[in-house]
C-alpha cells in the first residue's frame, strides 16, 4: 500500500500510489501538540500552526499563500490536536510540485511577522471565546478536564485567554525551532505520484535542515479513583453533559473490541443509546458515544443534549445502557458492528487526503503503518467473548465522570445519579 524512506537528517516520507485518482493530497505530520506543552507554554501548538499561514519571505502575506493553492482550485488547512499538528493540502495532480512547494515553505520559512502575532492573538482569543458561548463545544473541554485533571491532556487544545495573551514571539519561535526539527516530521502524500517523485522534491527542500531534539509528551498518571464532576452553570434551553469511562491507548490489543462495543453502544441510529433515549423514551435529540485512543491512555464517552427539567431521567438512561454493556455483545450484535465499521474504513480509503493521514498519522504515532486490511484482520478477529471481557473490565459506574453545561446551581443532583 505504500512506501517509506527516511532521510540523514531523520524525517520520514511515506507514500501511497493511487494511480486512479485525479488529485494528489499532501499532509506534514509534526510532533507537537497540547500534550507536548507546559502550563505556561498552553495553547502555544496551536498558536504556532496558525502563524505558519500568515506569511514566509518568498509569499509575504496569507492571502499570497492561500491565492497560490486556491488560484488552482486546491484546499490547504492545518490542524492541531493533543498528539499532533497536521498541515495538508489537496490539489488536482499537475499542481502536486507547486503545493508541496507552499507546505514546505510555511513549515520552514514562516516570518512571525510581529504584527501578525498580535492579529492572530486576537483571533485565538475569539476561538475561544466561541468555544465558551457553544455550549455543545464548552461540554468537550469540560469532561476533558474531568478525566485528566491537571494534566495537558485536560486543557483546551486552544489553551486559555490567559495563555494565549502571554504567549511571545521569542516563545513561538523557541517552540517551532524545538518541535520541528525534521527528525519530528513526517511527510505523507497519496495520490497519482510516484514515491521516487515526492523523495526527490522533498530532498531538494529540506535534507539540509539539520536535526534537532524536539521535547516527549507528557503521560497520564493513573485514571479517577472516584466520579467526578464538572458543571458549567448556562442559561440554556438544553442540558449539554459528558458521561466519560476510561478506555484504551491505540497501542491496545483490546482496542478494536472496544471500538465494536462503542459502534452497538452509541454510533448511529441503530444504537442503543439512540433507540432508548430518543426512539423509545423522547429524552434527546442527539444523542452519541465515541472512543478515544491516545499514545497512554484513552476514553469512552457518552453525549447527549436533554431537556434540564429531565436530564436525571436522561443521565438514568444512559447508566442502564452502560450497565447493558457489562454483558458484550451477542454474535449478531457484533457481526453488525463488524460490517458497519469495516465498510465505513474501506469507503474512506477511497479519498487521496485520508489515505494521506492514514499512513502519515500512524507513521509519527505508532512508528509503522497497518494497512486497511490489517485492521479488517483485527476487527474480525474479535470475538463475543473478547468484547464481554473487555466491557465488564471498563464499564465499571464507580469509573464515570460527568461533565455538564446547564442551568444548574450545583453538582448535587448529579452527585446523588453518580452515587458519589
């Protein structure tokens, strides 16, 4: 599926031929993130991806960076997470020389521009105030700081007001210089090019940046010992809440039956969170879970908005369901759960951009790439007995934290659905 070569200076390409398709997707993987950051250093991955489009010495402003990928009908983004900043790019094939030419040029010439720092200061600072007016959104930071408190992972990816007000231009430039080195890097392109192709551009770009010795994330201690709560008290017509359990790393061999439980538990409209609280009992309109897999730790988590007036209804529902799960999944329940995934995963390898991210994320992370049908492997290996084992070891209510935006006072009503 692809290919590897890793330069003197340590970056690593990796590539996929899809000989078919029309257009060619480059995404730059970089070791940085919130988990990489100190308290005073938070927000600063995210701070440092956003500088890295507004201006370099060859294409001085962010309009003559994104006219040069646009002007061709490209998209170019960049995104920062807890594990990882991801800068990409898609454009139809004739263009692959020109955008690889933009990405490489934003990651290793960018001028910080002093001026530019303060504009972009500003427009983090309104990020986040959007994120504290989203109720929905304001929820996720919540249960994030319940399950890991204290902790990078449990900071807004953003950071905070505070933060991001205090961050300098010697402080970016001191970040990117040490998250950034090559060795920190991982070019990945999929598409209609040849490996041999991105190898010698890339080559002609960057085998003389010299090495560095970027700063190892930062990882968890041990999970709650108790249920904790978190509330944001919101004049809001709908209670907004976060019910997390403790999950599995990505490195986990128990991963995937883990995944299988949370597709029957809350993915779609045939789940049975779905079915129970909107279908049979008209308690929410959304209602969802999904899992979380970091390098150490991970999570599974329930959302759901609610009516306030029932959220302790709601909140009983979800418990039941969880307490559901303790008994795995029958072999139908599973076979479903198999399908629904497997063909979600094979429909997406079809697109240049996520064949891109598939092998260029799992390269910096994991240090190799599992092919699509090493994990179809996985996923089929997984048995009944695999998921009831995996389900009693983790949907354990004593583990449950709880995240809340609402119209509420206090936790104590939460307290008493928690049995805290």
């Amino acid at each position: 599926m692809f290919q590897k070569t890793a330069l003197p200076n340590g970056l690593r390409i990796v590539t996929a031929s899809m000989s078919h398709t029309r257009s060619v997707a480059i995404s730059v993987f970089v070791g940085a993130g919130s988990r990489y950051e100190t308290d005073a250093e938070a927000g600063i991955s995210h701070f440092v991806e956003h500088m890295l489009f507004k201006g370099t010495e060859r294409r001085p402003t962010p309009k003559e960076i994104s006219e040069v990928i646009e002007g061709v009908g490209g998209v170019l983004n960049g995104a920062t997470d807890r594990e990882m900043t991801v800068y990409w790019c898609k454009v139809a094939r004739p263009h692959f020389p020109m955008a690889l030419d933009v990405l490489l040029d934003a990651l290793y010439h960018s001028r910080f521009d002093s001026a530019e720092v303060e504009k972009e200061r500003q427009v983090i600072i309104e990020e986040l105030n959007a994120v504290a007016d989203s109720p929905a959104d304001l929820v996720d930071v919540l249960i994030d700081e319940a399950v890991w408190p204290g902790h990078p992972l449990g900071r807004d990816i953003a950071g905070t007001k505070e933060t991001v007000s205090a961050i300098t231009r010697p402080m970016l430039l001191g970040y990117l210089a040490r998250q950034y080195p090559p060795n920190n890097v991982v070019i990945a392109v999929a598409g209609n090019v040849t490996h041999e192709e991105v190898v010698s551009l890339v080559q002609q770009e960057l085998r003389e940046v010299p090495a560095g010795q970027p700063t190892a994330w930062y990882p968890v201690g041990e999970g709650n010992a108790a249920p904790r709560i978190r509330l944001a008290t919101r004049r809001t017509e709908q209670a907004h809440v976060c019910l997390a359990l403790p999950g599995l790393s990505s490195r986990h061999p128990d991963r995937y039956a883990l995944d299988m439980l949370n597709v029957v538990l809350g993915e779609g409209m045939s789940s049975r969170l779905f079915l129970e609280l909107r279908e049979h009992r008209g308690l929410a309109y959304d209602v969802h879970s999904y899992t979380t897999h970091l390098l150490d730790c991970g999570t599974v988590t329930v959302y759901a908005g609610v009516d306030p007036k029932r959220v302790d209804a709601a909140l009983g529902a979800v418990m039941e369901e969880l307490q559901r799960m303790q008994d795995g999944l029958a072999e139908e329940d599973l076979r479903k759960a198999k399908e629904l995934s497997k063909g979600r995963l094979l429909l997406r390898m079809e697109d240049t951009r996520t064949v891109a991210s598939w092998i260029g994320g799992q390269e910096l992370l994991m240090g190799e790439v599992l092919t699509p049908e090493d994990v179809v492997a996985a996923i089929d290996a997984v048995t009944p007995e695999d998921t009831v084992r995996v389900a009693r070891q983790l949907f354990v209510p004593e583990r449950l934290t709880l995240a809340v935006v609402g119209p509420f006072k206090s936790t104590r009503r939460f307290e008493r659905v928690l049995g805290a």
